[in-house]
C-alpha cells in the first residue's frame, strides 16, 4: 500500500492542514516509510483478540451530574486571539 | 559539598537542619540556570522572581514550623505541563502566546508540597520525539560530552528536563512518558526517571499528546529522590477519568527494601540483533548484580514484543490527531487569519505546528480515515491487546516474575544532527521502553554504567500495574551495585 499524492492532499484536507506543492513528496516519502514499516501488523494473528483501547486498568466512571464549574469567561477568553464580548470571533461564516 | 550536588533526599535534610535557606539554595541553582542555560537551553522559560517569592514562603514556612514534604525543592517543569500565569508551549510555535489560568493537578500538588518552580523545561514539540530536536525553541544540548566534541542530543521527549537535572541546575524535574520520554532521557544524561502505572499520576492540566499512553512521572538523580517525587505527584484526581482511585504507598520506604526472594524476568526478545556489545554487558552486569543481591534470576518471554513500536506509530499518531484537532486558532494559542473559517483553520496549523508534528497527525489522520481505520487501527489495537497479554502472563502471581530487567536505550546518546533524516530510525530509540507503556506497567530507568565513549547507559526495570514498589527496591539495588558516580562535563556545580 503506497500513498499517491492525491491522497497526502486528502488526508492534509481531513487533517485541516495547508501544504505546500514542495511539501508533497517529502511527505509522501515519509508517510510510505512508516506505513512501509507497520506493514509486519499485517503477519499477526488476532483471531479472537478484543481491542484494547486503554492502558487504565478500570472501567471508565460516572460521576454525579452536577456542575461543578463554570461562570469564568474572563479566565476562558483570556487567550482568544479574537474575541467579541464574551465570545470568540472568528470570520464570517454564513453570508 | 557543593549543594548543587545534593540529592533532593540530602537537600532536605539540610533544609531542615538549618543548614541552608531554601532562598540559598534557590539563588545557587537560580545563579547556575544563568550561566549555563544558554548553553544547553534546557529552559524554555525561566522563572526567576516565582522561585524567588516560592523559596521565601518556603522558609518562611519551615520557621513556622509548617514546612510541607518538598518544601524548598527547586525543579524544573516540563513546558507540557499548565502552570498559572506561567506560559505554556508544549514546545510549540502554536501554543506560543498561551499563559493557562489554571494549574495541572501535578504542578498544584508539587507547589502545595513546597516545591520551587525554576522554569519551564524543553521538550520536543507536543512530546513528539526522542531527541528533542522537534522543539520549536530550539535543540537542548546534553551535559555530557564525547570526545569528539560533537554536541549530544539529550534524549526526548522530556530532554530539556533531563539536561537540566544532569547538569545540576534543578534537582528534579517532572516529565511525561508517552513511548519513553522519561526512561530513554533519563539513560542518555546519566539520571533516574521512572514511568508509574497509567493512572497513578492525573492527566489533568498536561498538554496532551496520546491520551491512552501519557503518564506523568519524576526525574531526578537517585532512585530515592523519584520515590520523594512520585508520592507528591501522585494521587487519585476526579478531574482525570482515568485517574486511579488507590492509595499512594510509602514509595521512599521501598526503595532500601532489597530484593531477597523476588524473581527477575530476562526477556529473551529483548536481545535485538545488532545491539551493542557494551549494552548487552551491562545488562548482563545488572543480571549478577540482583543475583547477588538474593533475586532469583528467570528467562522469560514477551513473544510480542517486536510487534510494539509499530503499534506505538499508529496508536500514538491517532489518538495525536485526535487530541491536537483542538488547535484551530479560535479559543486559545496562535491564529493565522484566513478568507474564511476553513482557510483560518489550515493557515493557523500549517503555521503553528513543526514537521514531526505534521507527520504524526497525517498519519494518525490517515488510519483512523474510512476504509483504512479496521486495516490499521482497531488491529492494532488487537496487538496492543497481546502485548499486554504478554505481561500479564510474565506476571502472573504464581508462577510468574516480580519485576523484569532490560536495557533502557538501544544506544548511548547520539549526536545531535545525527539519526535526524528518517523518522523510522529515530523511531527505534523508543523500542525498549514502548511495550509497557502499551501496557500501562511501570518502568523505571536507572543509570548503570558507562559506555566506551564515556557516554552514561540506563538498565529498565518493569514491574506489575500499582507495584511501584517492587521497581523501586529493584532500582535500589541496581543502583546500590552499579555505585554510578560519573558527573557530566557541563554541570552548576564544575562552574568557577
């Protein structure tokens, strides 16, 4: 499995990422290598096998629904690149 | 004594017994950051005037009679790590103007405990890297030197932490292990640094990388003062939903508990081909050392070991382009201004984030894509399934071993500029250290020996989810044995 340039510039789309033209084949070529050397996953059996998808040794926990934060805008938007009263801003979305 | 030498353990003694001012001992570690930060970079931000007013309430503190655990303890953060009104990177250009209002637990508790905050330690950007060359505030030099001269990479991820505890300019540091970004700096600079179980440490307030793989744990430069670290840094937090809901036990107590009776597992798949003949001996070295020391020495097998790093390079890269989605320009950190929302969105991370990173995310993005995500991700994390399997049958509690002993690193630290070409080899620094974070065991590196350049090398010890414990006996032993006293040349302590 080789990964053309069409789908580098799918897969940047996805990932919300600009790239250059000149970014491309070094990428590709990256990209290739360590798709190249997970390849051996492809030997295992796993007939049977469960995911794991965690390293907590527990079930996830449910805690009462409560709020137990909230009211701090000015702590929230402090680090907004933009920001209108209480709201981020960004550009126009909707014409 | 010079007290940039001290142990956290010694420094406390002499804290108590007036023999030093925390403001002293802040001054000389603050004094020795001047001269030899701009060498080695292993801040990324200092924090002179915090250190300062911490270390006066830190001794005005113990005059009341009401100094807390680490009172007077300078160390250094990791820049992964939110600190109130301290800018936090991560290491990136992204998060470069962001200054958290708000602490993570690990820090809050370290500061509660009466630790002195020197600075934000370097790091490869987001965690991702074994060398800290990713950092977008520059490489960090290692403290050691070979004799070609050539500058040392520190290790990674947590390189800027390990440089600055080798170098003696903090006694501890905090660091995150995603894949080994504690053990393998650790090995590389010639200090100790243990991983803990995956849910020992909250996650809360830690710049994430992998969720299901980050864990939080010490540096430092002996076995007991991890100990003295750890049992601040630890403790259920119900901020992190996969904080552990267990007691901390007396971690410093275990260290001087030996290791009469217990077995020690040798993996046999951990002897790779081509690994260097000074690391195999040493490994041997620790192997007579625990046997001296009472352990009953057992070959073992961790038949999916080699599966391990390539199920890390398409966990690790999913869950990163999972986690790092958040980094759009819009709630905090850096923003490239675009036509429209989309255009602001790829301007912003095209800008804001390095190669590595880029390379992690289209490749995380990639296996959890349609048609790809069965192929690569849910089966790796069937593998992941087997090699936690692996452990738990090498543990077992009848049959099976304590602990298990293996080489951190397969190599001592490597110049920088060196490896630097193709991501898979420098990917193979982690191949040691990758399985039990898979696992979510604790491990631990301790530094054991030197190598034929004078370089330090670090030996790995593994032990069952929540038995800290048994890896800090091992590691005492070990370090008792090894008696490892090489100083690196770059130190506070070596300044005239």
């Amino acid at each position: 499995m080789s990964l053309d340039p069409a789908t580098i510039r799918r897969i940047a789309k996805l990932a919300r990422l600009r790239l250059t033209d000149a970014e491309i084949p070094r990428l590709q070529g990256e990209l290739n290598a360590i798709l190249g050397y997970v390849e051996q996953l492809a030997a295992v059996d796993v007939t049977g096998v469960e995911p794991l998808s965690g390293g907590a040794q527990m079930a996830l926990r449910l805690r009462d629904d409560v709020v137990t934060d909230g009211a701090m805008p000015e702590r929230i938007l402090a680090n907004a690149p933009d920001r209108i009263d209480n709201f981020f801003a960004v550009p126009k979305v909707v014409e | 004594m010079n007290p940039l030498d001290w142990t956290i353990a010694e420094a406390l003694d002499a804290l108590a017994a007036r023999r030093i001012s925390a403001v002293e001992l802040t001054e000389a570690h603050l004094s020795a950051i001047s001269a030899l930060n701009p060498r080695l970079n292993a801040f990324i931000t200092e924090t002179p005037e915090l250190a300062r007013a911490q270390a006066q309430e830190a001794d005005a503190a113990r005059a009341a009679g009401a100094a807390p655990k680490l009172s007077g303890i300078p160390l250094a953060i990791k820049d992964l790590f939110c600190t109130e009104g301290v800018r936090t990177t991560a290491g990136s250009k992204i998060l470069d103007p962001f200054i958290p209002p708000y602490d993570s637990t690990v820090t809050a508790q370290l500061k509660a405990a009466g630790a002195i905050t020197l600075g934000k330690a370097n790091l490869d950007e987001f965690a991702m890297g074994s060398s800290n060359i990713t950092s977008a505030y520059g490489q960090v030099e290692n403290p050691w030197q070979r004799a070609d001269g050539k500058p040392l990479a520190p290790g990674g991820s947590s390189g800027g932490s390990a440089a600055a505890v080798a170098a003696r300019i903090a006694m501890g540091a905090t660091g995150t292990d995603t894949g080994g970004s504690i053990r393998q700096p650790a090995a590389f600079t010639g200090i100790a640094g243990i991983k803990p179980t995956y849910g020992r440490c909250s996650r809360f307030g830690i710049v994430a990388f992998a969720s299901s793989l980050d864990q939080a744990g010490p540096m430092a430069r002996s076995t007991e003062d991890c100990a003295i670290l750890l049992d601040a840094m630890s403790g259920f937090d119900p901020r992190d939903s996969t904080s552990a809901e267990r007691a901390v036990p007396d971690f410093r107590a275990a260290c001087a508990r030996g290791v009469k009776g217990l077995r020690i597992g040798i993996p046999a798949e951990y002897r790779v081909d081509g690994m260097d003949p000074t690391i195999e001996k040493l490994w041997q070295a620790g192997i007579e050392w625990l046997q001296s020391a009472g352990a009953t020495i057992v070959d073992i097998s961790l038949p999916h070991t080699k599966f391990g790093l390539p199920v890390y390079y398409i966990v690790a890269p999913a869950e990163a382009s999972s986690n790092l989605a958040r980094y759009d320009g819009v709630r905090f950190g850096a923003r490239v201004d675009g036509e429209d929302l989309i255009d602001l969105y790829e301007r912003t991370r095209a800008a804001g984030f390095g190669a590595e990173v880029k390379r992690r995310i289209m490749i995380g993005t990639y296996v959890l894509s349609a048609g790809y995500y069965d192929a690569y991700y849910l089966r790796a994390q069937k593998i992941r399934a087997l090699i936690l399997h692996d452990f738990h049958t090498a543990f077992a509690q009848t049959t099976g071993v304590d602990a298990i002993l293996t080489p951190t690193a397969p190599s001592a630290a490597f110049a920088l500029g060196e490896k630097m070409d193709d991501p898979v080899t420098m990917y193979l620094n982690d191949v040691f250290t990758v399985p039990a974070s898979l696992a979510g065991v604790p491990a631990m590196s301790i530094p054991a020996g030197l190598d034929q350049n004078g370089l330090p090398l670090g030996l790995q010890v593994i032990g069952r989810h929540f038995d800290e414990e048994t890896v800090f006996a091992v590691a005492g032993a070990l370090e008792a044995a090894a008696g490892f006293s090489a100083l690196p040349a770059l130190r506070g302590s070596a300044l005239r």
